[in-house]
C-alpha cells in the first residue's frame, strides 16, 4: 500500500512540476573535471551583444509571407528605426491589437473556457534563435519603437543535443526591469504598474492632453513609463538568472493591452559567448523525490485540521472549478477526498492548456490527462510543442465524440496523419482552430472535407487550398458562421471559394478574408451580382495548371457551383467581414453594403485604396449597426463622406484613418472631442529632439 501511494505521489509530483512555470531555474550539475572546466574557461570570450540570426515560431504577423513589410524577421537585424518612432515597415509587426476584436462574437463565440487562469495573459509570441550559445547573460533589450508597453513574458531554452528544447521563464511583467530612453537615460522601474507621474515628476503637466489620453485609457495597463510616443529600450537584466548556455529567447506580448499596433525594431542579447562546437557534460539524472518527502507530505495530509473535506460534493464541485488548473492540481494531492473532488471528469469538461504550453508532454497526455478527460468538450492545445501522434490520438479518442472544439493553434508538429485523427476521432466537431499550422502541406487538409457540423473554422496563414474548402464549404453550408481565411496565399481557386462560402452558407455571421490572395476585380464583382466578365472567368481557369483544372470541373460539378450570384439578400445574419489588403475595385463595397449592410457591426477595409467616397456614403447609409471601421490607406476619401459616417453611424466605437492623406490631424482631433469615438491615426518614424516634450 505504502508503495502504491508513493508512486501516485511521484505522478502528482512531476506533473505538477511540469506544469508549474516557475521563474528560478535548477543548477547545472557541478562537472568535476578540471580539465574540461579550465577548457571551456579558454572557451569564453569577451561580451559581445548579438541580433537574432532566424526565427524559430511565431503566433502570427501584419504582413504577408514573403514580405519584408511588418515580419517578424525583421527584428533579424541591427537597430535600423531607433531612435525614431512610428510606424515602420521595417519592424516586427503582431496581427492585432487593442481590445476590439476580442469584444466581437467572431471571438466570443470560441471561448469556452471557463476556468480561470488568471497568470496567463500572453496573446502573441515569438521564438527567437540567436548565432552563439550566451555561456553568462547579462541583458537582453527589446527596441521598441511604437506604441510600447505589451511584453508579458521571457523565456530562455536550454537546448540538448538532439535539438529538444526545455524552456525557462526567467522574467514576466511586472517584475523589476529598466528603460533606456533616446537621451540614454535609464531609468529602473522597480514595479511595471508604477504611474508616469512618480517616473517623471518635474516634466508632466496634469493638464496634458498625451497624460489624460494615457489616464483615461481603460484598456491599457502600461500606461508607464512612458507608453506615449517616445521610444523605448526595454532592458531586462539577465544576471545570474540562467546557469546554462543558451542562443534561444521566447518573448510573450499581450497587445489587447495597447490601443494600436506595437513595434519592434530589433531584440538584443548581451552575455559571454560560447562558441557553438563546445560540449557541455550535462547529467541526465532524473531527481525523483525521496521517501523521506513522501512521508512528510503524508504526515502533513494526516495532521491537517481542514474542513473542505466535510462540504457537500456539489459545493466542493463549485469551489474547485475557481481554481486555475495548476492550483487544482495541487489541490488534489492533499488527501483523497479532495483527490477525487479536484480530478472529477467534470473538472475537465473545459480544458485550456495552452497557458501549460510548456508543460504538456506525451507523459502528462498519457500519464494524466487520459484519465480524467472522458467528459471533455472543449479542449486547447495551442502553442503545445512535439506531442506525438500516438498519444494525441489517444486523447482524442478518450474525448471522441463528445468533443466540440479544438484548438491546435500554432502547433507545429502537425502533419497528415493528425488531421485525419481529428476526423476520425471526432465527427461532432463544431469550433476547430489551425491558425498558423504552417507545418501542414495543402493536401494535410483534405479529410477535413468529411466533417459536416462546423461552425467556426481558423486557417489563418496556413497552406489549405480549394480541394478541402469547396467540399467542406458544401458539407457544412448549413452551420458554419465563422470563417478565417487570412493570410491563406495559397488558396488557387479564391474566388471559386468565397463565391461557394456566399451563396450557401446562409448562417455565416463572420469572414476574414485578411491579405488572401488572388482577388481580381472581376471576380469582387461576380459576387455581388453585378455585371461581370464571364470570358475573363474562363481564362482565369485556363492560367491554372491541367491537374488543378481537372480537378476544379469535377469539384464545381460535385458542389454545383453557381456561375456568380445574383443577390446575397440571403447573408442576413452576416456582421463581420475584413477585406484588408484585398483592394476590392471602386463600386464593390457600395453594392455589398446595400446588401448586407444592416447587419454589419465591423468592416475592414485596410489598405483597400480603390474604395471611394460613394462607397463609403453607402456604409454611411446602409451599415446603422457599426462599430468598427477601419480605413487606412484611404486617399481618395474626403473629410465630408467620412463626417456621414459618424453623423449615422452611432454605435461606432472605432475608426482607423490612418495614411488617409485628405484628412487632416486637426479634423481629426475636432472629431474626437465631438464624437467621442476612438480614432485612430498612424504617422511615419519621426525624431524628437526632447524626449519630455509628451509631458509638457
């Protein structure tokens, strides 16, 4: 009995430690040999500060694949923007921003996790590779250079030779950091939440306009030191925190936090370097707990005078299902009716995993979560790393079909044979996120096509095509609502597929069709019911290769595809749409919005520079719903068209004006004293000569 229990401890024990992100790191093994640490003493050079070489993951960016515009590889090179700040091109730019796109159903509609897991925060990352291996760290300093403030988390990874990674938090917000300003100035932040005005006492003026902006900013809470618009170096000490050499650094950002798009020039790694053919003797003893911790633990449980054990089950029930899941955990080890209470299948009905990102491992799949994950319905594995396929199929197969959302997002170990796990496990699938699941080839995709009940699916920037989207489409015209398409290049028949995704999908409430490739004006027109070139239709099919041709004739045969549409009267529940960086023709939206327009509540239109002022007048007359407007890029739009819009619109609560060159600052800032909305308005890297001058 004793050796049972001690081995349901040794469980426990490891996979609480798994799951437990602390911020101390474990000593390297003391190496005895002499001569080894004398060599790798030579071994050590001067400090030297390094920029990353290449970028290992990523969640998502703001520009496209194969761009140099807005990537995360641009922060691969020396400072190029600092000391400037604004708006670059050449900086590493996130998807989004702000608190609007998570306030929206597209977004409310996947969150089904209800379970509170309050230390996680983080929303974007970015897995770094530096060239040599940093044997002593001493800082690392982030670039910011527009709208600072979103860093959350730091971790180093600690690589052995068979390239797996373990990584370390070694810094989350808002533990003690500095700033570098532009003058060289640096000031030490001893706690992130501190406010501008204890930081910079003799340079703020209570009655300025930049001060009440960050005051008043619900939404933003870096409002120090200083998120207005300075640049920044954000600079934090890595002495004494890794006792391992290391040349790889994760950054996690919350950009909800910030109210519009944050920039990053470059991130460097200052410490001693390591040159890359040295060997480190690491010991690979696994250090189990003693008998002697196993007993004291127990005599702990037997001593203990808690009252928890006496409350009805169904109280029990409620006052587990507050606790995050590592606290449940721990919770479970105290004695065995908690036990029983904190790992009932119904503690697990809703499974977010994506804050244990670092600490879901085959072992925990196998080891744990198989057990208790009979109930499960929803579950999240993003950002999880190298879970393989034998045991993701096992508990796939635990929540069969009971399961109704997935979430997959940012894993890259994915390859054919999950996706077929997925369908074959799980039939009544209705909400599946693959957003960033680059590892998977266009034809991964395929048996997707034989699920029949989704409601919302996320591609974001994958390499999905018109073989699994128009017999998927055609499966599930009847209850998807949600569809992310964004950044998806490789599409080949576009308009084939949203012209399928308009016609049938009569329940569709949103479309991100996010810098999607291969929109022609005559197929923006064909969608619409407006006179279109059936001529130019065909020789668009033509340009395609003979295979995809072929295969094209029996798919539009299978899902008798509708030459064009004449009316989307039938969209009537249609919301949200982003058009971004499509550039539909001049006359498409004004068609659109006479349409459909009732009902939307958001409408992107970024970059879309043929859109005129008829077209806007149209949103201005027909979308009396909206709240979210984004027209950067406008330059054919006038100040008038654009004072209809918030004349009409009054539910807006976001409107982006950005680059639109026939609209004035001064315009603007009497609109926001008027409207009351939020504007929002980018310029280009500018110097500023006196770094206080947002305080006088």
């Amino acid at each position: 009995m004793m050796l049972a229990s001690a081995g349901l401890y040794i469980l426990r024990n490891q996979l609480r430690n798994l799951l437990n992100l602390t911020d101390t790191i474990e000593d390297l093994p003391v190496n005895n040999d002499q001569n080894s640490t004398e060599n790798l003493l030579k071994a050590i050079n001067t400090i030297k500060e390094q920029t990353p070489i290449a970028i290992r993951n990523f969640s998502s960016q703001y520009g496209s694949n194969g761009s140099d515009s807005y990537v995360v590889s641009n922060v691969c090179s020396n400072p190029e923007i600092y000391p400037l700040y604004g708006d670059s091109t050449h900086a590493l730019v996130f998807r989004t921003y702000g608190p609007w796109w998570i306030n929206l159903p597209s977004y409310q509609e996947t969150k089904n996790f209800t379970r509170w897991e309050n230390h996680f925060t983080s929303r974007d990352f970015i897995d770094i590779e530096f060239r040599d291996f940093v044997y002593e760290c001493y800082s690392l300093n982030i670039y910011e250079t527009y709208n600072p403030g979103t860093l959350e988390v730091v971790y180093v990874g600690k690589e052995d030779h068979y390239g797996n990674i373990i990584w370390h938090r070694i810094w989350s917000f808002p533990q003690p950091f500095s700033i570098v300003l532009s003058n060289s100035e640096e000031i030490i932040i001893e706690n992130g939440l501190q406010s501008t005005n204890d930081l910079f006492p003799d340079h703020i003026k209570t009655d300025s306009s930049v001060l009440q902006t960050l005051n008043l900013n619900a939404y933003t809470r870096h409002t120090c030191p200083p998120a207005a618009r300075l640049p920044r170096i954000v600079k934090i000490s890595l002495k004494d925190k890794i006792s391992f050499p290391t040349r790889l650094i994760r950054l996690e950002f919350d950009h909800s936090t910030v109210s519009y798009y944050s920039e990053i020039d470059t991130v460097i790694l200052s410490g001693k370097i390591l040159p890359t053919d040295s060997v480190l003797n690491e010991s690979n003893e696994q250090r189990e707990p003693s008998l002697t911790t196993i007993i004291d633990e127990q005599n702990k449980e037997s001593n203990s005078s808690m009252d928890l054990s006496k409350l009805p089950f169904d109280i029990l029930f409620i006052i587990c299902s507050y606790l995050d899941l590592r606290s449940l955990i721990r919770l479970s080890s105290t004695c065995q009716t908690l036990h029983n209470q904190c790992l009932h299948p119904l503690q697990f009905q809703s499974l977010n995993l994506q804050p244990y990102w670092n600490g879901i491992t085959n072992f925990t799949i196998e080891n744990f979560f198989l057990r208790h994950c009979t109930r499960t319905r929803y579950i999240s594995l993003a950002w999880s790393k190298s879970l393989q396929c034998s045991s993701f199929n096992q508990l796939l197969n635990v929540c069969s079909n009971g399961l109704v959302q997935l979430n997959l997002a940012c894993c890259q170990y994915l390859n054919g044979l999950y996706i077929k796990i997925i369908v074959n496990c799980c039939p009544n699938i209705e909400i599946l996120n693959l957003e960033n699941c680059i590892s998977l080839n266009n034809l991964d995709f395929i048996p997707l096509k034989y699920l029949d009940r989704v409601r919302s699916l996320n591609v974001y920037r994958t390499k999905i095509d018109y073989r699994t989207l128009l017999p998927f489409i055609d499966n599930n015209k009847k209850n998807l609502e949600h569809i992310n398409l964004g950044s998806c290049q490789k599409l080949s028949d576009t308009i084939g597929i949203i012209r399928l995704l308009f016609s049938r999908c009569t329940n569709l409430r949103s479309v991100d069709l996010w810098r999607t490739y291969g929109l022609t004006q005559n197929g923006f027109f064909s969608l619409v019911g407006s006179h279109f070139d059936t001529g130019e239709e065909k020789r668009r099919i033509l340009n395609l290769s003979r295979d995809e041709q072929e295969e094209l004739a029996i798919l539009y045969s299978s899902v008798n595809m509708p030459i064009g549409i004449n009316s989307l009267i039938n969209m009537k529940y249609l919301r949200e749409i982003d058009l971004g960086w499509t550039d539909p023709p001049s006359g498409f939206i004004r068609s659109f919005v006479q349409q459909v327009g009732h009902s939307l509540i958001k409408l992107f239109l970024t970059a879309c520079r043929r859109v005129n002022n008829e077209d806007i007048m149209a949103v201005s007359e027909h979308c009396l719903q909206l709240r979210q407007l984004d027209l950067l890029g406008s330059s054919i739009i006038i100040e008038s068209t654009v004072e209809c819009v918030l004349k009409r619109c009054l539910y807006l609560e976001f409107l982006d004006l950005s680059f639109c060159d026939k609209i004035s600052n001064e315009t603007v800032s009497i609109w926001m004293c008027q409207y009351k909305n939020c504007f929002k308005r980018s310029y280009s890297p500018r110097m500023n000569d006196d770094i206080y001058t947002e305080f006088d």
